[in-house]
C-alpha cells in the first residue's frame, strides 16, 4: 500500500443519538414509509446526527420537508437535549408556519417525546408520526439527507473548535437548498422545486391551462415528442 501511495481509511466512530428507552408517550407510525408529499409543508422529517470537532461532540436537530427535500429547521449544540431539537422545531416553524395536515414524523428518541415538543406540536395542530422502535428505514429520507451531509461536508474535514463547524454547516444547508440538485427533484434544488409548485398553483388558480390540455387525444399528443435532455 505504501509503495502505491495508498493509506487506509479508519472505520469511523459510531455515535447513538437515539435513546428510546423511556417511560414517555410514543405514536404510532402514521407516515408508514409513504414518503411523498402532495405540497410542501404536509410532511417534516426530523432528526439527529452528529459531528466531531477537537472541542467534542456537535449535535445536529435537522427537520426536513418530504415535498422538496428542503431543510427547513436545524439546530446546532454541545447537548443532546430536548432544548436542541425544540430550537430546530421553533425555526421551521418560523420560516414556514404550520400548514393544515402538517404531520411531523421522527424516531423515538426521548428528544422527540418530550413534554415540551409534543405541547409544540399540538398547539400548532400537527399531527405526530414516529418510527417503530430500531428501524431506521422508517425515516429513510432523513437518514439519507444526514449521510449526504456527512459525505459531502463533514467526512474529511477537521473542525478544531464547535464554533467552526457550525458556521461551515451553515453555509451548506444554505448551499443544500438553493445550490445542490437531487435526482430525487429531477435535478432541481429544493428552492426550485418548491418555486416550480408555486407557479402551476397561481396558474392553476388562474385557469391557466396546462400543457397538453387534458382533454387532448393520445394522436395529438404523439405529434409533440417529449424533449430529451
């Protein structure tokens, strides 16, 4: 390895940041991996994951919409507490408001079955949906978003104090929603995406109709063929 210039990559440390064994309420999995979303603000995933500084442990609270994968909420500490992922809650909320029907999914960690955050939730009428116990596939969305994030910001880099990487995250989760295109969006960014809705709701509400009309036949359909890109 040495002679060809290799080196090997150390397994990275593995930290749990779901502690669900407490005696506080669950709910049940109303979300039942169903994830697509009709609008935005229908469905938030949330959750924890973590970075390592010199100083220590960095907890990062995510809340994700499902609709355009956007990252509506985060919030950054040295502490795994119910206050970490209430402040990532308080911040989506204050970007975007509580739709109707707006159901809130996340694991059950004690974080996400605190007294508190639950009042947050009912008081703003949105409906709790958490995974069943130790499945991860659950959140699927989510836990891909955290280890795109790993992979593309964290991994590789070294963060000599807390401080220091909460500015670098920051940027890219401003990055992540306005810059990075997803497969998943057919290659837009979440702001994209969610500026493309917008616009076919205010033409929808203006009855501006769409293309092909739909009552078109399938032959007048067939003269147009779909561009390829």
């Amino acid at each position: 390895m040495r002679r060809e210039g290799l080196c090997a990559r150390r397994a990275r440390r593995f930290v749990r940041t779901t502690d669900s064994r407490h005696a506080l309420a669950l709910a049940p999995n109303v979300l039942e991996q169903r994830f697509e979303a009709p609008a935005p603000d229908r469905v938030w995933l949330a959750d924890i994951t973590y970075v390592p500084t010199e100083e220590g442990w960095l907890y990062v609270a995510i809340v994700m919409d499902l609709f355009s994968r956007k990252f509506v909420g985060w919030a950054m500490s040295a502490q795994i507490d119910g206050a970490l992922t209430l402040s990532a809650l308080r911040l989506a909320l204050g970007a975007r408001g509580a739709g109707s029907d707006l159901l809130h999914h996340s694991d059950r960690g004690v974080q996400y079955c605190a007294s508190a955050y639950r009042q947050v939730l009912a008081d703003q009428g949105i409906v709790v949906s958490m995974s069943r116990r130790a499945n991860c596939y659950d959140n699927a969305p989510m836990e891909s978003a955290n280890g795109t994030l790993k992979v593309e910001r964290v991994h590789d880099e070294h963060y000599a104090t807390r401080q220091q990487a909460i500015d670098d995250l920051t940027a890219y989760f401003g990055y992540y929603n306005t810059e990075r295109r997803h497969s998943a969006l057919g290659y837009l960014t979440p702001a994209q995406f969610e500026q493309c809705w917008q616009q076919k709701q205010k033409a929808a509400s203006r009855g501006v109709p769409s293309y092909p009309p739909s009552g078109a036949s399938r032959s007048s359909q067939a003269t147009h063929a779909p561009a390829r890109g």
